[in-house]
C-alpha cells in the first residue's frame, strides 16, 4: 500500500491530465489524497493481517477520495478483505479470490461491462489472467505479474473505446482516443502490487 | 492561472471558514469532515432536507443551507463529489427523528457516494431517503451515458421541498414532491469560456472566439454541439426550444423562469438575456408567474449561461413563495 501510495503520487499529474481529456480532471489528486491517508493510517495503527489492510485501504478509500473512484475502489477492496477473510497469509488461489471478489464489487456498483472505457476494462483481464495462473499452479508474483500485463493491455485498450459510463460518457465518440484514466490507476496499483510481491519494489 | 487563493488544496476549506464567518446567524460549518449546517439544527419533527456536491458551483448547496430550504449540504472538493463520511455527518447533525431526503444531482460519482451512505445509514436505523435530480436535456442519449445531469432545476428542488418540509410535510410527502419537480423540471446551458479548476491551473476545454458550446454541463461536460457564436437572440433560443420540446411546455402553461449565469457572465447579459426568454415564452402562450435571475448554479468563471423552466400549479408556486431564509436566497422573513 505504502508503495502504491508512491506510485500514485509519482503518476498524480499523469492520471489528472488523463481525466482532464475526458472527464473533470482530478482523478490524480483524488487517488493521490486517498493513498496518501492511507498510508498515515498504516503508520497509526497497521493492522497485522492481509484482510485487515484490505479493509483499512477500503474505508479511508471511501471517506477520502471522493468522486466515483472511492466508491468503486472502496468497494473493490472491501470485497477483497471479505475474500480473503482472516487468512494470515495469501497464496495464489486466495489472490485470485481477492481479485475477482473485488471485480464482481465494482461491476455491482458501478454497473460497467468490459468495452464500456472504465477501470473494468482493466481489471477483468486482470482477473482472468490471475485465474488462469492461479489454476496452472503458479506463484503470487507470477500470477500478480500476470495479472498486471492484462491490466496494462487492457488499459490500452480503452484507448479505442467510446465511453457508455461515467463523465465521459458525455463525450460519446469524442472520447476515442483518449487513455481512461480509471483503468490507467487500477493498472498502476496491480503493476506495483506485482513489483511488490516479486521484490522488484 | 490567476485567481484570489493561497494554495489549490485548500480553497474548499478556507472559502467554508469564510462563509461561516459571513453568515453567523444562518449556518455552522464543521470542516472535517465538511458539512455545512443550518445554525438552528437539529430541528426537531422536521424532515432533514440535505444536499452536497463538488465545490465550485456556488453558492449551490452550501448558500442554500438555511430556514425554508436546505438542513445541511455536504461540499466535496472542487468539482468532486462529497464523500459518505460527510453525508452521514450531515445526517447525524441534522436528525429531527423524522427522516431525511438526500437530493443528488445524476452524476455517477455523487450518485455511488451518496447511495453508499444512506446504505450505512440505514444500517444504523435512520430512515432516509434519496431522489436523483436530472434535469440537464442536453444529454439526448441518456442509454450510452451516465444520464442526464442535474444542473440548474436543483435549486428549484431544493427551495420547494425544503418549503415543504419547514411546514411539516412529512417524508413520504417530501419525497413525493421532489419526484414531482424532478418530472416538471427542464434546463439547459451554453458556455461562452471554460472555468479553471484550481488544482487543475488550466481551462478544462478551449472554445475558439467565435464558438460556444451549446448544452454545456456545470463541470464543462460538453453539450450537445458547438456552434458559431451568434446574437443572444438566437443563443437565448437555442436554450429555450429543447426545453419546451422536451417536457413538453405547451401554450397556456404555467411556470417558473430561472434565468443562471455560470459564474462569468455578468448581470447585464443575464437580464438581456432573461427579457429575450420572456418575450420567446409570451409568444408561445407560456406563462411566466415566478422567475429567478442571477449567478445561482455556477461553474467557477465559466462564462455562459442557463435557463430552467419548471411547470408551476398552485402548490408548487405557494411553497416558492414560502419564506426561505440562506446566503443566497432570502425572501418572506
């Protein structure tokens, strides 16, 4: 979490600029503000399993970055902390778990389907991929590292798609063209999650 | 960019100590988290009239807070959307034991935070209620987009349910005609000139000099199309003709006129532009009973303009008529 908040902070103009193409510009600094209460929250009282980090990061996510992102990202990680439940540790399967639990919360909340130029159109993928690890026996950083290529590929993808939700939707096919800085941030977090868990970060 | 401000991060906050320090006598403002409040709440046996929004339109909501309108608004940073935390805050201090009615304007990230909260209200045994304003008819295709926005009919809302609510109408009443304005209420806008969000220090879209965008959002979502600028005649019509086509207002309606300047339009063009509406309505045997003119419903600097028409009966012009006492509005005390 500490090194996504970094993460975050590094991209906060990248994803702004983004949102500011095709939506209201702040994305980043709505991101960077609620990492950033998160990791003072860590320093405050760390909880001391996976579950109860995926909760904290759920609850100051919703309270503190505002927009439609703490919701959905909220809800995302409130999902995962129910997947994983009290484990003490993750393995692949329970990451897998995570992942999708927390694709299912943002679908049931923000109502997007794959192709709609949303931060689902990064996660899913990733989802799948980490699915389809998880099922051939591989390893957390391998199936996260997996995970994220989908994520990046899929964030690309909705370069090409005209948005059906959120703010740029208004846009209708003015919108093509333009990176969507939601499924830009959820490549991010999985691109560091994975750098994390291989040692890279 | 040049604007009146000390740092991007804390416009919201210290623009919300400035208003409390104008406006002792009518509201208190919590800053963390943000809530703006009616001095005299809670009121007791009274439905909790609360509202919220990105910062940047004011003096929407937090100019609405007071006796005959709004018990609380909830302000998110600029152009973002509060957050749950602050609309349970404003729920927790504005609880009459009676209920409350959120009114949210149909953008999806104020539409998730709100829903979030009255999820967790609930859950704690307040009963609360929400009605989703969406008023904009600039979006055409409401199927391939979040919707229509609330734009200026919100402030109509917000003033008649609020009426409603100080004389004691209960929830199911409160909520029952907020639903009734939603379904008679239309608006459109057009922007001459972008706003700057602060944290942004850029325009959030370039118009060139002889353009404007026509059905214009209060973010500066784009509207309909951009056209040639061309005399307030015709841009005071091309406001007005999707607003009475879409409801529609038919010849020997009532209603009320609201004529809003998006925060950079000054008022001489404002009344310019109010006096064409009139004269467009007289023509077509609308009839103008009520009417509202000034920078209400804004988008920071934009310049540009909106017009709102909502369907008038007899209730609905007795409470616009009922005493309201806030920053912005005040008349009947």
């Amino acid at each position: 979490m500490r090194a996504a908040s970094q993460v975050l902070e590094e991209h906060r103009v990248e994803l702004s600029t983004l949102d500011r193409e095709i939506g209201d510009g702040d994305h980043g600094e709505n991101m960077n503000r609620g990492f950033g209460a998160l990791v003072t929250a860590l320093e405050r009282d760390a909880p001391d399993s996976p579950g109860g980090v995926l909760k904290l990061a759920a609850t100051t996510l919703i309270s503190k970055v505002g927009g439609a992102a703490g919701p959905l990202y909220g809800t995302a990680f409130l999902r995962a902390a129910t997947a994983v439940k009290d484990a003490a540790e993750l393995d692949a399967d329970l990451v897998a778990k995570a992942l999708r639990a927390a694709l299912d919360g943002v679908v049931a909340r923000g109502k997007a389907e794959l192709g709609d130029k949303t931060m689902v159109d990064a996660l899913l993928p990733a989802v799948r991929a980490a699915e389809e690890a998880a099922g051939r026996g591989e390893d957390v950083p391998t199936l996260l590292k997996a995970a994220a290529e989908a994520a990046a590929e899929g964030a690309d993808s909705t370069v090409l798609l005209v948005a059906r939700k959120g703010r740029a939707s208004y846009l209708g096919e003015r919108s093509v063209g333009h990176l969507d800085p939601g499924a830009r941030s959820t490549s991010l977090l999985l691109r560091t999650f994975a750098d994390v868990a291989s040692g890279v970060r | 960019m040049k604007k009146i401000i000390n740092d991007p991060s804390t416009v919201v906050e210290e623009s919300l100590r400035g208003m409390a320090s104008a406006h002792p006598d009518l509201i208190r403002v919590q800053l963390d988290p943000a809530v703006v409040v009616r001095a005299d709440a809670p009121v007791s046996r009274k439905v909790a009239i609360i509202s919220g929004g990105g910062a940047g339109h004011e003096p929407m909501h937090g100019g609405f807070v007071g006796k005959g309108m709004l018990d609380a608004a909830c302000p998110g940073h600029v152009f973002t959307s509060p957050t749950p935390d602050q609309v349970q805050a404003a729920l927790a201090m504005t609880d009459g034991g009676v209920g409350a009615l959120l009114i949210v304007k149909n953008y999806t990230g104020d539409v998730l935070n709100f829903e979030t909260a009255a999820e967790l209200a609930e859950a704690d045994g307040v009963e609360v209620r929400t009605v989703v304003i969406d008023d904009d008819v600039a979006v055409t295709d409401s199927l391939y987009t979040a919707g229509r926005r609330g734009v200026g009919g919100t402030l109509l809302l917000e003033k008649i349910v609020g009426a409603a609510a100080e004389r004691g109408v209960d929830l199911d009443g409160c909520e029952a005609l907020a639903r009734k304005v939603v379904a008679q209420v239309r608006s459109m806008g057009l922007a001459l000139a972008s706003g700057i969000v602060p944290h942004a220090g850029v325009p959030s879209f370039t118009l060139a000099d002889d353009e404007i965008e026509l059905g214009i959002g209060i973010h500066g979502e784009p509207g309909r199309r951009r056209v040639p600028l061309g005399t307030a005649d015709e841009m005071v019509k091309s406001l007005l003709d999707p607003i009475l086509e879409d409801l529609p207002f038919a010849e020997g309606d009532r209603v009320l006129l609201f004529t809003n300047s998006m925060g950079g339009t000054p008022l001489i063009e404002l009344y310019l532009a109010h006096g064409i509406a009139e004269r467009l309505l007289a023509e077509r045997g609308v009839v103008v009973e009520r009417r509202l003119v000034g920078p209400f419903v804004t988008s920071l600097e934009m310049q540009g303009m909106s017009l709102t028409l909502l369907k008038l009966d007899d209730e609905l012009v007795d409470l616009w008529d009922a005493p309201v006492h806030t920053a912005a509005l005040r008349w009947g005390v």
